[in-house]
C-alpha cells in the first residue's frame, strides 16, 4: 500500500493515482501536453509515428521496484520493494488509468492553442505505455492487462529493467507479449550495473544478462528495443563526478551484450536532471547530443561485424539516437 506521504510526493510530481490499493497511477508527460499545444511531438511520434497527444504513460506498480537507480528521477528513497501486497484487477487499472488520465488533462479544453478535435481524441489514449515509475513486471497479472489494451485496439509499451525474466516469459507463454519491449541498459558491466543500480534483488545481474537472451528468442514475436542512458564525467573530487557510462571501453562492453539481445532497434539517450535525479547528479552529468550521437556512431562500427545496425534517426531536443536495421520496420502501423 502505498502511504500518504508518498501519495503527497507524487502528486506534488503531478501523478494521478487510483485504484482501490493505490498502486498504479497515470502522469500526462510533457510532449503530449506539448503535442495539445502544438509545441512540437515526441522522438516516439517522429520515429514510430505515433501520436503524442494520445499517449497514456502509466504504471501498475508505482513505486515498486527492485533497483535505486541514481540518474532516476524518482524518489526512490521510497520504494517499497518488489511484491505488491494487495493488487487491483486488470479491467481496474487500465478504466482507472484512462479517467485518471482524463481528469489530469481537463484543463486543457479551455485553452485557446488547443484544438477541439485534438483535444477530444487525446481522451482516447491509442498507446499505452508501461513505464513512469516502478517496475511494471511486477505486477503479477501483467499479461491480462496487455490482452485487455490489445482488445481496444491499441498499442502497448512495455519499458522493463530485465530482472523478472520469469515475467518476460509468462507473456510469451500467454501470448500477451506487448508492442513493443524496451530493456533499460544502463550499465555494460557487472561493476557498473552494482554501482547504478543499487539492486535489492539477488543475481540481479545475472538475471538482467537471461533478459537479454529472452529478447533475442523474440524475435518476430514483438518488437525488441535496447535502451542506454548516457551520463557523462564531470570534473570533480566526488565518486559521482568520476561516474560515466559513455568511455570507448564501455562501447566495446555494451555492443557484447546488444549482440546478445540482437535487438530490432536500439535507443541511445542522455540522462536528464529531472525531479529527484537532478539532486543526485545535477545538470552537469547530462551529455550534449552532439556526444550521444558520437557515442552512437562508435557503437554501430563497433556492432556492425555483420553491418546490420545504422543510425536511422536522431532528435536533437530530447538527446536521442535511434539505432536500428530496418528503416522500413520503424513505423507502427495504427490498429484505430
């Protein structure tokens, strides 16, 4: 159950939380209000061609999670572990997360740089994204919530730190794999993983590199997406100032264990100073995307033994790189 105080935190971070045990919550994320405002759309919309404005970026576990990772921008000092005592039907969450979501964006009808039509279509959420805060494979009837999303005929996302393969596999065997899967890589060795990560969870390395080979017995079954968060070095006397993932040894280490996911696309970004990261980091550790995209063309040499990957897109506002082999394959193809 997720205490008043840390309900108080997150809806200071404007979370909008429901359910009767109060772990899931919905939060309207800054490209789809600037999408509702037409300010521009998300890296997602520009590569996937997805629409920003009808975007739902959920959790069915907030707050839950195994790791404390430092570049996130969670208060983690509050997690509450990885077993969700007493969880909410699947039909629950996803009505609760869609009027929860409806609410938060209300106040958008009055303002005149929304368009009506707009407006009335961001209501109805065609990609639900399972990510924002916690690890949503905790969620023990993940698969149903999938299957539930799928019968709208919507798209879903599934962002994942890979330490519950278990769960990975049970959608398979359901045959409720999502959209799209995206494994966080945060770290390209067991040293670094320990270090960024802060793991409760026992193996958790050995766990992470099992996801990586899940993904890749995938292949065809959904898409399969690698994610690296950059954070650069600063100068400084403290640990964290020495702290980075971006070094050529790093490209070396981190292609090794991309070849073992064998990924469909690969997402190179840059860390950013938001929320209770930036109190952790501060703004100095985030890299410029003129270094995301040097570190992103020593990584396709470095991948590209059999020339598979490229870079097929860049966004220069959000820092990030996309990687992939198929141009043809970006586009999701709308089922609404």
């Amino acid at each position: 159950m997720v205490s008043k105080n840390i309900q108080k935190v997150l809806r200071g971070q404007h979370y909008g939380l429901f359910g009767k045990n109060n772990h899931s919550a919905v939060q309207i994320c800054l490209w789809t209000r600037r999408s509702l405002n037409g300010q521009g759309v998300c890296w997602k919309e520009k590569f996937y061609g997805i629409k920003s404005h009808r975007c739902c970026q959920m959790t069915p576990a907030v707050m839950y999670c195994q790791n404390k990772c430092l570049h996130c921008w969670r208060a983690i000092e509050y997690n509450l572990g990885k077993k969700i005592q007493r969880i909410d039907e699947p039909k629950e969450i996803l009505e609760g997360a869609i009027e929860a979501r409806k609410k938060l964006l209300s106040g958008f009808k009055g303002n005149k740089n929304v368009s009506i039509k707009k407006f009335k279509e961001s209501l109805e959420p065609t990609l639900f994204t399972f990510s924002l805060s916690g690890e949503p494979t905790l969620y023990p009837r993940l698969s149903e919530l999938i299957s539930l999303v799928r019968k709208r005929k919507a798209i879903s996302f599934l962002v994942t730190n890979g330490l519950n393969p278990k769960a990975i596999k049970k959608l398979e065997k359901e045959k409720s794999l999502p959209t799209q899967i995206t494994l966080s890589t945060n770290a390209p060795n067991k040293e670094l993983f320990n270090i960024w990560h802060n793991s409760s969870e026992k193996d958790a390395w050995k766990k992470f590199n099992e996801t990586l080979l899940i993904l890749n017995q995938l292949k065809g079954k959904t898409r399969r997406v690698i994610r690296l968060t950059l954070v650069k070095e600063t100068k400084g006397k403290k640990f964290i100032d020495e702290l980075t993932n971006m070094n050529d040894e790093h490209i070396r280490e981190y292609a090794k264990l991309i070849k073992k996911a064998n990924p469909d696309f690969i997402h190179v970004k840059g860390y950013t100073a938001i929320g209770f990261a930036k109190k952790r980091m501060g703004y100095e550790k985030e890299p410029w995307h003129h270094e995301i995209k040097v570190f992103s063309q020593k990584l396709v040499k470095e991948l590209n033994n059999k020339k598979l990957y490229k870079i097929l897109g860049e966004d220069e506002k959000s820092r990030v790189v996309l990687l992939g082999k198929n141009k043809k394959m970006m586009k999701i193809k709308e089922p609404y």
